[in-house]
C-alpha cells in the first residue's frame, strides 16, 4: 500500500486525487479531463516516529 500511496496526484484542472499507477500500465494524465498539470501529493511515510 505505501508505494501506491506514493503515486497520487491532485489534477491541476479540475482537482480530483488520481494514482500515477494502476496495475497495467502508467497514468500521466486526469482520468476525468485528460489534463497533463498536476500536483504530486506529499506523504508522510507511517510509524517513522
């Protein structure tokens, strides 16, 4: 689950949270407008405290 969670992106369009990864191939684009702009979402890794 971390390296999935590591993958999201808030589309710089129409600012709906996708994942950069599914299992057959990688997104590089808004799966609802098809924008190209996108933010990547900071993670904080778990339990590194």
């Amino acid at each position: 689950m971390g390296k999935l969670s590591r993958n999201l992106r808030i589309c710089g369009n129409c600012g709906i949270a996708y994942s950069s990864v599914s299992f057959t191939r990688y997104i590089d684009q808004c799966p609802i407008c098809q924008s190209r702009r996108y933010e990547p979402i900071p993670v904080k890794d778990q339990g590194n405290d």
